[in-house]
C-alpha cells in the first residue's frame, strides 16, 4: 500500500512516521509512504495513521489544502472512489521580532 501527498506550495517535507509504515521519503513537494505487504490490514480495517512533519514557509499563508491519496494494498476497484482525502488548514503568518528605534544617537 502507498500514500502520496503532493505537499501545497508553501509547504515543505521534514519528515513522515507512522507504526507500520517505512520511512516516508519526498521528491520535491511529493511525499511517498510505503506500508509492507508484511503489515496486513485485516478487511474492514484500517491502517494506522501516518504523521508529516513539514516546514510552513510565507508561501502558505492564508491557507493551505493538503490532498492525500492511497493506492494498493489490494482494495476491490468498486470501492477506489474514497481513495483520496483533502484538509483545507488555515496558516497564521509568525510573529517578527519588534524593532526598537530609541531614537539616540548611533555609535560606530
């Protein structure tokens, strides 16, 4: 089974863990995790989750959809239709640290 998330501009991979789940890796803005054929998941079951860590630059800000999707792992083709999920996320730009002019004199 394989997840792939196409990372949104402004938004870049740091790293991806999941129980199960080898080390996801990226290609630019696409991440890939393989889960082994070992792993089984049992039918009507799920598998466990997978958590990205990424790098949120101004790019990203308002906001972000971040679309995921699944394939393999031997699902039936009639019921590929949910293989995908979108997260609209809202992205609040960081503080800047404030500038202090006291107005005095420059010493150089």
């Amino acid at each position: 089974m394989t997840v792939t998330d196409v990372l949104p501009t402004g938004l870049g991979f740091v790293s991806g863990t999941g129980t199960g789940w080898n080390a996801c890796t990226a290609a630019a803005q696409t991440v890939t995790c393989v889960r082994p054929s070992a792993n089984v998941i049992a039918a009507a079951g799920s598998a466990p989750a997978i958590a990205l860590t990424v790098s949120v630059a101004a790019a990203a800000v308002p906001s972000v959809t971040n679309t995921a999707s699944v394939a393999g792992g031997g699902e039936p083709a009639a019921n590929n239709g949910n293989n995908s999920d979108s997260d609209p996320t809202t992205v609040i730009a960081g503080n800047v640290a404030p500038l202090v002019d006291a107005g005095g004199p420059v010493h150089r």
